[in-house]
C-alpha cells in the first residue's frame, strides 16, 4: 500500500514533515487507571502552561492554521482538531475517556503540541494520500451511516475515493475508528522542519514506545517531506 503527500500540499509550506508508524497486532484494551493518569497530567500540565487566548500561539497550531488558510479553509470555522481539544482543555474541560489507545495517542498530541491521528487499517483498501479531493469523493462523518458528497478542490486525507479525514486535519470519519478491537493501525503526525521547536521525532518515538511496550505490537516508522513524498508499507 502507498501512502503520498500530493506535491501541491508541499506548495503550501515546503516544511511540512508527516511521521508515520504502521503498529501491527496491537493488544488495545479499555482505558486503566495508568493511562487516564498519562492524559489528565496532559491536561493538567497544558493548563498550567498556557491560557486559552494562547493556543493559537502555539507553534504548531500557527503553522496549521496559515497552511489550511492557503488551502482555502477557513480554520475559524474548521479549526485544526488538536486547537479544538486543547481549548477544550484550557477552558477547565477534561477529554472523555474512550480506550487505551485513542487516550493515549490523545496524551502524546497534548504533550507534543502536535497533530496525531490514528486509522484502524481494517478500513482502508486503497492507497491513502493526502491531496486535494476530486469528483466522486465521499466522506462518511463521525457515527454516521451514510455518505456524504466532498466538494472538489478540498484538502483531505483519503484512501482512494474515501476521505479518512476532512479539511485536513479538521474531522475524522467513522471509516477507520479505533477500538479495543483494533489490531493494525496507521498513524499520522504532522509537523514541521527546521523548527527547534517541532516535536514530531519525540511524539513518534513516544508513539513507537506505546505500540511497542503498551500495546505489545510491532511498529515501522517512516518520514515523508518535499524530497520524499511518498512510502510503501
């Protein structure tokens, strides 16, 4: 399977890094008491760190938003999820437990700053690529049953004429959930080079530990930028 970052995403910031792990034959469990301790001391420290006025401050959130700017999305209407959650936070709001590893790649996203999603791969047929969508893409929402129509010319995240992810790195679909039922899962991380501040490399090794020690599964990591835009797995 391929997995491409279409050369017109590229024209948008030259810096964009995407970090992807390939986690096979995970043990995802119910949430313990360890793992919601990990994501409340997220919160906690984001809380303590930053104000809610600040997080479109954040370095990688500012980054977010001129990217989706460009691409025509308005990221006032459709903000970036991980600014989303962390308002959320930073308005006194704790994140709902779901499962082991959706809170804890949820503590990782708030300890890096960073933008991490994961897809159960046992949805995903075709080659996935982040571009801009085209006629006879479809997206199916979060807890949806029926597709809806994406306009062409919107910048998504899809595995062939399925968008996983709308607006970028606004909105999921329900194609792709991770469950404790979930064994093999992709993840994506956006980030940027050149930036003593980006922290794509320690969310991916924080990630890597996860796959490898928490979830007992096998991990492959890959890098995709400007000069490499493209992987197989």
């Amino acid at each position: 399977m391929l997995y491409t970052v279409d050369k017109a995403v590229f024209d948008l910031n030259q810096d964009i890094i995407c970090g992807i792990l390939i986690g096979k034959n995970l043990k995802i469990s119910h949430t313990t008491e360890d793992d919601e301790k990990r994501l409340r001391d997220a919160e906690n420290k984001m809380r303590e760190n930053f104000k809610v006025e600040q997080v479109r401050e954040l370095s990688n959130v500012t980054r977010y938003r001129d990217i989706m700017r460009k691409a025509n999305i308005n990221p006032n209407k459709f903000p970036p999820s991980v600014e989303a959650m962390f308002k959320r936070i930073l308005k006194g709001g704790k994140l709902p437990t779901i499962n082991a590893l959706v809170d804890l790649c949820n503590a990782v996203s708030i300890e890096q700053i960073i933008s991490l999603g994961a897809h159960d791969l046992i949805d995903i047929r075709d080659d996935l690529e982040v571009r801009f969508s085209k006629e006879g893409d479809i997206f199916l929402p979060f807890g949806a049953s029926e597709y809806e129509k994406v306009d062409e010319g919107e910048m998504v995240f899809a595995s062939g004429n399925k968008v996983q992810t709308r607006k970028w790195i606004w909105r999921q679909s329900e194609l792709g959930k991770t469950t404790v039922d979930s064994k093999d899962i992709f993840f994506q991380l956006v980030g940027f080079k050149g930036d003593e501040e980006s922290t794509i490399y320690k969310a991916m090794d924080d990630i890597e530990k996860l796959i490898i020690e928490r979830f007992e599964g096998e991990c492959k990591k890959y890098i995709v930028d400007i000069d490499n835009n493209y992987i197989e797995f």
